[in-house]
C-alpha cells in the first residue's frame, strides 16, 4: 500500500518560531511537492522537488524553504512564522517521467499560528 | 501559464441522481489529468488517472473523460449516494512551461442528499 506521511496532523506554534513540516513517501518518487490549502483560494504549490537536493518555487514561496536531502524525505520550513501562514498544508510525491502514474497525498498538517 | 478551471463550485442532488462535474484547462500539452477526492479536513484521494493520450477512464460508478483539443475533462458519477459528498479536485500535470507540477483547479463540493 503506497504512503505518503506527514510527520503532524494538527500542530499550534507561535508568531516567529521556526517551524518544520515533514514528509516521507516510501513509493521511490522522484517528485516531492508541498502545498497549502486555504478557503476560497484552492490549493497552492508552495515549493516542488524533482530530486534529491533539487528544487524549484511554485506560486507562494515567500516565507517558506525547503529541503530534500534524501529521496524519501521532503521538508518545508517556516522561517519565521506568521499568522497568515495558517493553513492546512499538503504533501504529495509522483514518479517525475511516468506519465501513466499518480500522485499521492499524505493527510494534511493543520496548523495554526498564534 | 496553466489554469485550471472547475465549474460549478457547489453542487446538491438528491440521492440516486447521475452527475457530471466539470474541468477546464488552458493549455492542452498536458502529461495527464486526475480526478481526487477530498473529505472535509483531510488529505486528497486519488480516483482516476488519464494519461494525455487516453480519453476515458472508468472505476465502479466514475467515469473520466478528457478532450485534449478542448481543453476539457468530466467526472461522471453514477447513481449518487450520500457517501459521495465530498470535494471535488481535477488536477493536470504538465502544459508547455511545466516540468511535473500539478496545478489544481479550485474544486467542487458535492453535497448528496438522502
């Protein structure tokens, strides 16, 4: 059975902390994407890696950073967090060249910043 | 730049009703279109793939469709049933200045009543 896992599922941190969303998938993708999910706006690519220490900026990636030091595991990085960055945040993993394969989602990390 | 479309937003039907939920996309040099599924506060579930080259795909009671040269994808729901409330998601892979991202459109959420 195919996995995406995310480290949280709910998580409170206060304004300015550093905070770190994890993500492993155990499927071999070579893809790696984080986004958030926020009422009215959909879900927005916040960073997306297609290999191991490769990365590039999807849509909203001010505030945010990421790392990919091993295949499996892709994490996103709040610098400094602020309330609007609460949001339900979501992980997914592909194959990067097969077109005939899906993408899978892990469960969602809510967090809230206060 | 890739946008994708999801047209209507809410949809009630009572249950037993055939439906068809609605996908657009702008730019047709996709790698391939999913259809997911998603329950309130929780992560994305995966319902069908079609790869650019398919034009339909069937799993139970959902059947996809894609017209490439349109820029166009259905979900067909058969014979609806209350534990098919939920959200929505069509999501296409590539486009011409795409390397493997997904981009989203912005849901349907479908409310099945008994």
């Amino acid at each position: 059975d195919v996995k995406v896992t995310q480290s949280s599922r709910y998580l409170v941190k206060r304004t300015g902390e550093k905070v770190f969303l994890e993500c492993v998938q155990d499927m071999d993708h070579e893809n790696m994407f984080w986004y958030r999910q926020d009422p009215g706006l959909g879900l927005r690519l916040i960073y997306f890696s297609y290999d191991v220490k490769m990365k590039e900026k999807g849509d909203i990636p001010e505030g945010y950073s990421v790392s990919r030091e091993k295949k499996e595991r892709f994490s996103l990085i709040l610098e400094s967090a602020s309330t609007n960055q609460t949001s339900m945040y979501l992980c997914a993993s592909s194959f990067r060249d097969r077109a005939n394969t899906e993408a899978f989602f892990g469960q969602g990390t809510r967090l809230t910043v206060v | 730049k890739q946008e994708v479309t999801q047209i209507p937003a809410a949809l009630s039907v009572p249950e037993g009703e055939n439906l068809v939920l609605n996908c657009s996309f702008t730019d047709s040099a996709i790698y391939n279109l999913q259809w997911f599924r998603q329950d309130p506060g929780k992560g994305l579930t995966s319902l069908l793939l079609i790869q650019s080259s398919q034009r339909e795909q069937t799993s139970g009671r959902l059947n996809a469709s894609l017209d490439k040269s349109s820029g166009r994808s259905t979900l067909y729901i058969a014979a609806s049933q209350p534990g098919d409330s939920a959200t929505y998601l069509c999501a296409v892979r590539g486009g011409s200045s795409n390397t493997g991202k997904l981009i989203f459109g912005q849901g349907t959420t479908l409310q099945v009543k008994p």
